[in-house]
C-alpha cells in the first residue's frame, strides 16, 4: 500500500492531570496492558499499512519505550516500520526554530515524508480509542479525488467545544470547519483523521507556513480553497482527553457486550506486554465484573474495576469502580472508590482514599475535577489509616511524610 501514517504522538494531554506530569497523552495506559497509542499504531497494521513515522515532542521517553523498534505492531521492518520522529530545533537565526501545533510537526518532518515516496500521507492522533479500517477512508479520498478527506462521526452538539466541527453537503463535501465552537448547529466531528495527496499536503504546509495547527489553522483554510470531502464512521470512538472521558471509556469495557470489543481476533489490538505469571485469585477474594491482567494478586474485593498488571490487593482490602495501573498495591483493610491510580501506588493498611459522598470540586482545578474521581500520580506512598476525599489530585513521588495526619479533604491538591 502506497500510503505513509503520521501519528501525532506529542501532546500534553493537559485534562489527564497528572497522568501525564511524566508522559505524553499517547503514552498514558488504558484498558489494563495498553497505551493509547496502541490503537492507531494497531489500526494501520491491521488496514496493511506498515510505513509510519510517529512524531512525539512532549516528555517522550516512556512512548520510545513503549514503541522501540516496533516489534509487537510487526513494524520492525528494514524497508517501512514504525520511525520515532523526534522534535528539533531548526537552524540557528531562522524564524519559527520551534514546532508550534500539529502542523509544524509534520512541517518541520516534511523531508521524511518527500523521502517515503507516497501517493498519500494519513495523518492520525496518537490518543484516541476505536478501531478502523483505514482503506473505508482511503477508497473515499480517492472515489471523490480529494485533496484532503476528514473522517468524521456524530458527538452530541453539546460536546462540540471538544471537537472541530464539520458541516457536510449532500455529497460529503466540507463546507465549513470551525475548531471547538462554543455553539454549532453541525453534529460531525472532526476524529482528527485525515487523509492527504502527499503533494498537496507538502506544497500547502511550505506555503502556508504561518499556520501551525491542522484544526485551528490548516482546515478552516482549506475548505474554500481545496476539495475537501469527509468519511463518516459509524463504530465507536472515543478522545478521552479529560479524565471523565478517560474514566468513563475504561469503565465502558466492563459492559456485557461492550462497544469496544478488546477480543475480537479479526481485529487485534497489539502491544508490548511483559513476560508475568497468570492472575491469582485467593480462597477468600471476591471479583465481579473486572478486568484482571496478567501478574495481578487479589486476595481482598474487587468490583467493577480495571486492574493493570502485577498489581496486589491485600486481604479485606477493597476496591471499587476504579482504575489500578500496574505494579501498585492495595494493603489490607485499605477501600479504594472511584480512583484512578498510576504506576507503582502504594495504599497502607487501612487508608480510606475516595471517602464518603462529598463532591466538592478541585479547588485547582474544578472544571477537570467534579464527579468524584480522584487522581493519584505515579509512586505516590499514601500512609496507612489515612481519610481521602473525592476530587482530590495527588501529584506524582508524593512520600507518606508528606500527608496531614487528619486526611485530605475532597476537593483538596496534594504536591511534594
């Protein structure tokens, strides 16, 4: 297939908090044993497309990690494979040194591309959830001789600020692209999908070299300008770029049938997993409706929860509605409601984290933090018989010392 996917693996991912104070938003985990980026990577191996170069920018070293040389996608490829595309400064003097928005990164690696000798380039976000097969898309862009093909889907109007919205005509063709309007009477949303005539692509991004953003800046632009079509998609989706939306996709894999299907062998979700032993279940433990990988030790109470590898839940400890990722533990009699948890967490006996029913907003940050949920960053070493609320936001490295000995309220921010 003579097709390059650029995947734009560099964002912060400001609205998962301290999920990503150490990682880019395409690196954070989900599901139990992925990442985010899994799913594109995985989607283009699975539409046959094995030539992609995935561009990072912000704290980059755990996303390197997780994709090395690509191995687990069958991207470890001397023609093709999966090329890490590491942000750099441009010579000394010139205007615009840095990258500034998703278009200057595919700007700044424009040679990488004139060098894969395409016809066109698929340009992807590194941080959504679904699973698509690329050529649906393709077969559009090129039926129609688009210059560009968006793929969109229906999101709630009421969402629309999250989204760049499209208004379509009778024939699919774009007509009008605003970036996160307040107010929209369109319901397509842009998926951050979008397909280029790879010198249709190169000539605009050297032309038009003041727009640096392909939502903000590069399709508005182009829908006057171009052929611009769209490809709707009917399957699931999700951007869980805010950790209700983070929450809710993960806890949307514990549905019977659930719109996400993870076991589906037709179409695999691949990533790099480690050698651990099978999950243990004690004589005493009670587990309903979980998701378990692999490593994982529970000898307390788990439901409703996505509990990552080589986790351990103590006995009488319980938890519930609620995201362990790997390695952390849960000490005995401890309770854990309505928390998302990072890598190697450390619960004492006896903490209560996610206490009672207060829903006091973050004060740092209330419009991220308000249903609930608490968030604990990487190696954070909470004290044994400790009370903490809801809404509450542990920054990563957090020892034990730290922590008031009355508990932290709901609502409350927790830094070294």
């Amino acid at each position: 297939m003579n097709i390059l996917a650029m995947i734009l693996a560099g964002g912060e991912g400001r609205g998962l908090g301290v999920l990503t104070s150490h990682r880019a938003e395409a690196a954070v985990p989900f599901g139990g044993k992925y990442r985010l980026i899994d799913f594109s990577l995985s989607n283009c191996v699975n539409s046959g497309i094995y030539n992609v170069g995935v561009l990072t920018q912000y704290q980059p070293r755990s996303l390197n990690e997780h994709i090395a040389i690509g191995k687990p996608w069958d991207l470890d490829r001397a023609r093709g494979g999966v090329r890490l595309l590491q942000p750099y400064q441009r010579a000394r003097g010139a205007a615009g040194t840095w990258q500034d928005g998703t278009a200057d990164a595919v700007r700044f690696n424009s040679e990488f591309i004139t060098e894969s000798d395409v016809e066109d380039v698929l340009i992807l976000a590194g941080d959504h959830i679904y699973k698509m097969d690329y050529n649906m898309l393709l077969r559009v862009h090129h039926d129609t001789n688009a210059d560009v093909t968006i793929g969109v889907r229906s999101v709630n109007p009421h969402d629309a600020q999250r989204f760049g919205m499209v208004t379509l005509d009778a024939d699919g063709r774009v007509t009008h692209f605003e970036e996160k309007p307040k107010r929209t009477r369109s319901s397509q949303a842009s998926m951050g999908i979008y397909a280029f005539k790879r010198d249709f692509l190169l000539h605009w991004l050297h032309a038009e070299a003041s727009q640096h953003d392909f939502g903000r800046d590069v399709l508005p632009a182009l829908v006057s300008r171009a052929k611009v079509y769209s490809y709707t998609y009917q399957g699931y989706w999700a951007d869980v770029g805010t950790i209700q939306a983070y929450f809710e996709a993960n806890m949307a894999l514990l549905g019977e049938t659930p719109a996400l299907d993870l076991y589906d062998p037709e179409w695999v979700i691949h990533t790099r997993s480690e050698e651990r032993p099978a999950v243990y279940v004690g004589a005493n433990a009670r587990v309903d409706g979980n998701l378990l990988c692999d490593g994982c030790r529970v000898d307390g109470t788990v439901t409703r929860s996505v509990i990552g590898p080589g986790v351990y839940i103590a006995p009488n400890a319980i938890v519930r509605d609620s995201i362990l990722m790997k390695d952390t533990y849960v000490g005995e009699g401890a309770v854990v409601d309505r928390v998302i948890m990072d890598k190697r967490v450390n619960i004492g006996a006896g903490a209560v984290v996610g206490a009672d029913g207060d829903n006091t907003p973050n004060q740092q940050s209330p419009t991220r933090l308000n249903t609930g949920i608490t968030v604990i960053g990487k190696r954070v070493q909470i004290p044994a018989n400790i009370t903490i609320g809801r809404n509450v936001e542990i920054f990563p490295n957090v020892p034990a010392s730290i922590f008031p000995k009355e508990g932290v309220k709901s609502g409350e921010t927790v830094q070294g």
